[in-house]
C-alpha cells in the first residue's frame, strides 16, 4: 500500500543562511522558548526556579508575555483561564520537585474542565534520572508519575533535539478533542547547555479532527425526528467546541428544549423559549428531564452535579455526544458517539428534519412514524405546533421552579446575585471560586460564567481572572470569592498590581467556609472548624496598592460597578452571610 503525502517544501536560500549560521549565546530554554513561539504562542505563565532558569534566562530574548504569579497552583489557575477564554494552548513554565507538584489542583482543575494548559517543567540533570537517588535538590524518584493520571499526555525530553518535536506534539495533544492539560519534563543541563541548531520556525502541531461515525449520525437523527418529547442536555464541550450557534440551530429544529450544566453555561441564550436553563439540582427539572422519550447530551458525562446527584434516572433513549471518550455510557446506558461536540451537532442538523407537532385532520391518515426522516413534512404537519408546545413545557417547569425558591425567603441571596450581574459588563467574563454566591450562579446567572465546579478546589477565582485579563486587556474581569477562598490566593494581589491587569475581586466576607457550614449543621446539628479568622481585606488590598472598597447589599451594584470601570485591579468586600437554596435530592 502506498500513501500520498503533501510534498516538503524546500528551504529557501535565506533559509539554508539562517540555518547554517544560528545566532551564538543560546541554550535548550531557547529552543523550547522559539518553539512555542512557533506554534502561535503570545502568554506565557509561570514561577521560575532553580532547575528552570534555562528557560526564564531564554525569555528576555523573546516576544512572549511573561506573567509571573506568586503560587505555582495560582500560575496554573491562570493557564487554565487564558486557555478557556481564547481556545489557545496556554504555557506554564515550572520547576522541578515542590514547585511542579504545588501545580498539581490546578492541573486537575484544567483537566476536569478540558482547559489546554501545557504545563513544562524542569527536571534534575540527566545522570539523576531513572529513579535512583542521587540526592539532587528538589529530586523525585519519578516526577512524571505524579502528573501521568491527571494530564492527557506527558512527554519525556532527554536531548536538545528532542524539545521541539516533545513540545509541538503536546501542544497537539492539548488542543485536540477533548482539549486538556499536558505534561512536558526537561532536565536542567538540557535547559542550560549551548545549542549551534538552528532557530525553530513554524512547527506544524494541528490539532486532530474528531467527527463523528455517519451511521451513528444516522441512528441518532432518525430517533430525534421521530421524538415526541425530545430534550437536549447541553454541557462543557459545547462551549468548548464554539458549538452554541449549531445547538441553537438544532434546538429550533427539533423544537427541543435545552438545559445547559454549569459547565456548559452560555451555550444556550438563557432567555430563548425553549431555554430551561440551569437549574440541576430542582426536581422539577429532574422530573422533566426523565420524562423525555429522546434525550440528547452533548459535551456532558452526567456526573454528580449535571444528574442532582446521580439521582437522575431517564426513562427514554439517551444519545450522547462526548469528546472524552471515558465519559461516553459512564453513569448511563446511550448510544453513545465518540465526536466533537460542533462536528457532530453539524452531522446531525444536516441529517434530522423538521420535528412535526399535531397533524391536521384532513392528513390523519399519514403514520409519522413511518415518514422517512430525510422528507419533506408531510400535509398537515405543523412545525409551529411542536415548538409552542415545547415552549409551554418549558414555561410550566421554570415556573415551578420559581416557585420553591420564592417559597425559602431567600430574597437578600437573589438580590446580591442580581447586583453583580448588573454592575458586570455584559461582555466581560466572569470567574468564580467555590463559594455560596458561585452556587447560586452556577443555577440563576443568565449568561457564561467560568468556575472550578470540575474539580472543585479552592482558590480558583482570582488568579483565573488574571489569567482572562492577560488574555483581553481592554475589558475589565470580575472573580468572586468566599474569605475562606480567597486567602488561597491572598498573595497574587502583587500579581495584580505588579502588571497593572484590570480585575475586580469580589469577596464575599461570611466568616469562614460557609457551605461547609450549613453542611455540617444540617447534617450533625452543628459546625467546627469552618469559622476563620481573616484580615482587613480592605487594609490588605490596600498594603498592596490596590484600591478596595467595604460595601453592603446595597449598595453593592454602584459599588461594584464603580470598581470595574476604574483602571487596574481592585477589590470590594462585602460582609455578609448568605444561604443555599433547599437541595431536591436528598
């Protein structure tokens, strides 16, 4: 069998010039640095460290932005964010031993959310590898092991030769379906010897495709035209895909309605007809959602938080669409398809037709089910139908859902979460810790939002803000926080001041781990350990020249708003205890 390949394209003569006569003074960290520039890299994120100054020495020859954070799991925050809001591979630079492993939360964050991070560290010299113990600092017996059951890909350097192509296939790695962190070692004499290669130009690191098979397409599409009471489940992938245009398009089609997970938020318009939005954990939603005949999951594995806990159980036929292969008939039986979430979506809005509603009387006699999918409508069908049913569905379950949160008098928890989505710009992104308020928002906020909801760590929030703000300078970024939360990332304030990025920091100040608290009441009667003593935040933020602000319920929208449209970081603090909405699952 032969195969036809696209011909090499030969060097030019300036080219073979170049080539033949590098410039001198450079070292392994130059080579890995020129080859993330070659692969289309502006933003590099990091702590430098002993093992790993080749790296950072390479650095002040080059283009690349450098933001240097205070934490290493903070630095990680940071990668994760950049990747989620440009789609790009975000590089975090490491060093070897405590500062790699201080990354790991971050790197699970990233890799529960499919966020492309990669992630390169430096190891001990190359006479120390292979598990002995040498007695390097810093020296583990197997660093790489500690990071292979996290990352999608991890990719062993041992030669100046071997670092463009190491780098250029985890780059690929890293943003092919599903997108995730990886993992890139390269011991410290590799990173400071002298190299006579020549510079890296342009690497080819194309992600991979990932579409779905057409007779799965098929199957799945036949189901969803023939569905009386069809439901789409849209989920992480989705956004992650920039799918949201083709879901909206099948949506309308299949007169559908869609809930989006709270990873999946902004992949649906919150205020579409069909929109159930995100409420996930009320059993009215629960109940509609097992009531459908045809469920469509797209970019979701049905985990704890997207199934009210598991307590979940569909009665139809479930169809979904996953990238992560792991996930695909993980907690419930589906005909599963191994696809991008925008490919698939694609496939099927070419191949299923116009669902039909009540079919008129002078047609009663043509059988729906026996029309072929891929035919027109038939006399009488009436498209208009199915979709104000849908709609009237729709409207019913959010309004019982409306209804069980008036009914806990928890207006001051709707009020404060109402203020912060007045006083954010609605093109600005917003990133939130594990707080109460991030509850609230995962199931009320109307629009995309980003959170650590994947793993579930604390301290996310800000250094993630940052990250946005490298990203897109010209917008201001919103992280909220608990006081808990935000003493994870108490430090990275010298981030934010040191580059100037334009960050408002809410935190929200109850006194200690608040959720944990109301767990531990309603679960043993009473709390311990979870009140916290805390510092001024005001007097802090402000030791470290940031303006910040005490506010109140209030005046927490003019307050808030006033901090995002100044210039640079800022932080408003707001005193206050707020409370969860009732479970349904337990």
């Amino acid at each position: 069998m032969t195969h036809d390949h696209d011909p090499v394209p030969r060097p030019t003569e300036a080219q073979t010039r170049a080539a033949l006569n590098p410039p001198a003074g450079r070292n392994g960290g130059d080579l890995v640095v020129e080859t993330l520039r070659g692969l289309g890299a502006t933003t590099v994120f990091g702590l430098p460290g002993q093992h790993a100054l080749g790296i950072f020495d390479a650095l002040r020859r080059s283009d690349l932005a450098y933001v240097g954070l205070r934490v290493e799991n903070n630095a990680g925050f940071a990668a994760d964010a950049y990747g989620r809001v440009t789609g790009e591979a975000a590089p975090l630079l490491l060093s070897t031993g405590p500062g790699a492993l201080t990354a790991l939360p971050a790197l699970q964050e990233a890799a529960s959310a499919s966020a492309p991070v990669l992630a390169i560290s430096s190891q001990v010299p190359v006479a120390g590898l292979g598990g002995g113990r040498h007695g390097y600092l810093h020296e583990l017996r197997d660093q790489q092991a500690s990071f292979r059951d996290i990352v999608k890909s991890v990719h062993l350097v041992r030669s100046a030769s071997q670092i463009p192509s190491a780098i250029a296939a985890a780059w690929e790695s890293a943003l092919t379906a599903p997108h995730g962190p990886v993992w890139v070692e390269i011991p410290q004499d590799v990173l400071l010897a002298e190299t006579t290669l020549p510079v890296v130009t342009v690497l080819d690191a194309t992600p991979r495709e990932l579409p779905p098979r057409p007779e799965l397409t098929a199957v799945a599409a036949h189901a969803l035209s023939h569905a009386e009471r069809p439901v789409v489940i849209a989920g992480g992938g989705v956004v992650r895909a920039d799918a949201s245009g083709k879901l909206l398009a099948l949506a309308e089609k299949l007169a559908a309605p869609v809930v989006t997970t709270y990873g999946g938020k902004g992949a649906f318009p919150w205020d579409h007809p069909l929109s159930l939005q995100s409420w996930l954990e009320d059993r009215h939603l629960t109940d509609f959602l097992e009531d459908a005949d045809v469920l469509l999951v797209v970019g979701s594995g049905l985990g704890e938080l997207s199934s009210n806990y598991h307590t979940f159980r569909p009665r139809g036929r479930v169809i979904q669409i996953e990238a992560d292969l792991g996930k695909l008939e993980s907690n419930h039986p589906a005909l599963g398809i191994h696809a991008d979430a925008r490919i698939a979506l694609s496939a099927l809005l070419e191949s299923v037709s116009v669902r039909r509603g009540p079919v008129a009387p002078d047609s009663a006699g043509v059988d729906p089910a026996g029309v072929d999918p891929a035919a027109p409508d038939p006399a009488g069908a009436d498209p208009a139908g199915a979709e104000s049913a849908a709609a009237e569905s729709v409207r019913t379950v959010l309004a019982k859902v409306r209804a069980r949160i008036e009914a806990q008098d928890l207006a001051p928890e709707r009020q404060v979460l109402a203020a912060v989505r007045a006083a954010l710009p609605e093109t600005s992104p917003s990133f939130w810790d594990m707080t109460i308020l991030a509850y609230w928002a995962w199931a009320a906020w109307p629009g995309p939002m980003h959170s650590a909801q994947g793993a579930g760590g604390l301290g996310y929030g800000f250094p993630a803000a940052l990250g946005a703000a490298a990203a897109d300078r010209t917008r201001p970024v919103l992280a909220v926080s608990g006081d808990g939360g935000a003493m994870y990332s108490i430090a990275e304030l010298a981030t934010a001041r040191q580059y100037g990025l334009p960050v408002t920091w809410l935190i929200v100040d109850d006194g200690g781990y608040g959720i944990l608290r109301e767990y531990m009441t309603g679960a043993f009667g009473e709390a311990s350990g979870t009140d916290l003593s805390r510092p001024d935040f005001v007097a802090l933020a402000e030791s470290f020249g940031v303006p910040a602000v005490r506010t109140a319920p209030e005046s927490l929208r003019e307050d808030l708003a006033a901090s995002l449209a100044a210039p640079g970081p800022s932080v408003v603090v707001l005193p206050a205890v707020l409370r969860m909405f009732a479970p349904t699952h337990l």
